[in-house]
C-alpha cells in the first residue's frame, strides 16, 4: 500500500486507534468505500491486532499490601543516614589502597600462567559497563530501527 | 472525588505520614505493576521497576508540584525505567545470547484462553498469539512502548508524547511502524497455517 491515490497506512493506523481529526476521518471514510485495497488493509490491521492476548495482571489483597509493604521498607532503607555508609566506603577504599601498596606482586613471566581473570573475562566486563550507558544503548537502537528501514 | 483524595494523602505523605504514602502505592500499585509487566514482559522485573518507580516518588515528594497527577508521574517514570531495561536485555541478549524469560511466570497466552473454544482452535489461537507477542518483544523499546501505551494502556497519542518527550509526529510513526510489524507477521502466520 503506498500513498499514492489517497492509500496511506499510516492514517489507516490512526483511523483504528481513533486518532485523526474529523476532517481527516472524513476523508478517510470517503476514500475507504471506493478503494477495495485499504479496506482489506484496515480488515488485516484489525485482525492482527485483535491477536494479541491481554495482558491484565491482577492482584490481590494479600499481593497488593505485600508490594506496599515493601516499598515503604524501602524508603526506610533509604532515609536511614548516608554518613556510615560513606564512612563503610571509605575505610574499603583505604584498605584496598594499602593492599595495593604492600602486597604489589611481580608480574608473572609468563603471561599464559596468569590465575587472575583472563583476557576474555575482562573484555566481558568492559561489555556489561557499555550496559550502563543510557546514551549508548539509545543510538544503538537507532541504529537498528534506521537499518531496519534500509 | 479520587483527585481530592489523592491532594490530601500527597499532603499528608510531604509532612512525612507513612501510611499516606502507603496508601498511595495501594491507590497505583496495580496500574503501576500492570504497565511495567505489559512493557517488560516479566512479572518479578516488571514489579521491582514499579517499586523503583514508587521510592523515586517518595524521594521528590517535597518537589512534586501536582501539575500533572501522581499516575501521570508514576506512568512517565515506569515507561522510562522500562525502556531502559528492555534496552539493557536486548543488548545483553546480543552479546551474551542470553535467553530472557522465565517459564515459570505468569504466561499471559494462557491468561487470555477461551474456554469455549476447542483443541485446535486453542492450539491455533496460542501460535498465532506466540509469533506476535515474540514481535512485539522484539520492537525496539520506544516503539514497544508507544504501542503498549496506546493498545494496551489507550492513552491518547498527545499524552503519550508528553509521557515520552517526544514530538507527536514522532509517536504517530512510532505506532505505525510498530502496527506495519505485527500485521506483517499476523499475515505470515495465516499464511503459514493454510
């Protein structure tokens, strides 16, 4: 269905989810009586989407005050004060640069006899930080929805 | 008569009353819970995205103006936080093959089962809602999410774009694009079964 000759799915679209001004569902109506192709294209549209199960969660009493109980536990959790755990953060943060400093180990010779995480191991990690970037992971689906248009 | 009461439990929830606050999560938890498992397709992520929602509530009680309702800022902050997510798993998906679901959750293609109607129709019913709801698990998040909010949810496409930040011309495509796919694979199915 292309745009040609008033056949535009896009409005079809619109049209189903009530979504065009009266003027343009006028004119909507008008062209679907005497075009045979919109009118099986609005028919198809119809059905595919009468397809699709309902998705409707419902939850009990029980269900509902267990979920509210734990998100006021979790507002608790974190009104409590900042100051042990920036104090917690802290005393790691020292102790872990004393480690480093007196317990500094040689490189090992060979770097085939390393125990510690291999290169893979670390190439994964780099991996799940990308999972952080919000900006990245927009433009990677851009880049997807652009290849899918060709 | 719901907005009046919702003013006064926002109130009483600024001045630090904690049952206000939990009868507020009771007033939106469905409808919460419901939005972010109709994003994400899974129940336990769809219920920690919701409680998320709730606690960055809490924390911008003293903020919160009220020029939009509590359930307009809980819905806007829900699709975010569910977009994300699905954009997360689709990439983990990508570079770790990982095989998202949980069988063992609620499947919402034997929620929507006929009774009435016999084996083969069932059997039938159930493959052809299986393909679509595997496309629509595969659209990418925003779109995913403009159409859940409009199909599932009906919200108005204008709202939508408010919701999303986006322009409704943007949405509009959106919808479309995500309707084009559904539809192509609904043909492909019948297709299929002939």
């Amino acid at each position: 269905m292309s745009k040609k000759n008033g056949c535009d799915e896009k409005q079809l679209v619109l049209f189903h989810y009530d979504e065009l001004n009266k003027e343009q569902r006028q004119q909507l109506q008008a062209h679907l009586e005497t075009c045979s192709s919109c009118r099986t294209g609005l028919e198809q549209l119809q059905a595919s989407l009468a397809a699709i199960p309902p998705y409707n969660l419902q939850l009990n009493q029980d269900q509902k005050n267990d979920f509210t109980a734990r998100v006021v536990a979790g507002t608790q959790r974190r009104s409590r004060s900042t100051l042990p755990t920036w104090g917690g953060a802290l005393t790691a943060a020292c102790a872990l640069t004393l480690a480093v400093i007196f317990f500094n180990p040689a490189p090992p010779a060979d770097p085939v006899m390393l125990n510690g995480p291999t290169l893979a191991d670390l190439e994964i990690l780099e991996q799940f930080e990308l999972l952080e970037d919000l900006e990245l992971l927009q433009d990677l689906e851009l880049l997807e929805e652009l290849e899918d248009l060709g | 008569m719901k907005m009046a009461v919702e003013k006064a439990l926002l109130e009483q929830a600024r001045n630090g009353h904690e049952s206000a606050f939990a009868q507020l999560v009771d007033m939106y938890s469905e409808k919460t819970i419901n939005l972010a498992w109709r994003l994400i397709g899974q129940r336990d992520d769809a219920e920690e995205i919701a409680q998320e929602a709730f606690l960055r509530f809490f924390r911008s009680l003293a903020k919160f103006r009220g020029d939009s309702s509590v359930g307009t800022w809980l819905y806007r902050t829900v699709t975010h936080l569910a977009i994300d997510h699905l954009r997360r798993e689709r990439l983990k998906r990508r570079i770790f093959f990982f095989r998202s679901g949980d069988s063992e959750q609620a499947d919402p293609l034997d929620m929507a089962a006929d009774p009435a109607a016999s084996p083969q129709e069932l059997f039938l019913a159930r493959e052809t809602a299986g393909r679509m709801q595997q496309i629509l698990n595969n659209l990418p998040a925003q779109q995913k999410a403009v159409f859940v909010l409009r199909h599932s949810e009906e919200l108005p496409l204008k709202q939508i774009a408010d919701i999303l930040s986006l322009k409704e011309g943007t949405v509009k495509t959106h919808l479309h694009r995500a309707v084009k796919r559904l539809r192509e694979e609904f043909s492909r199915t019948k297709d299929d079964s002939l």
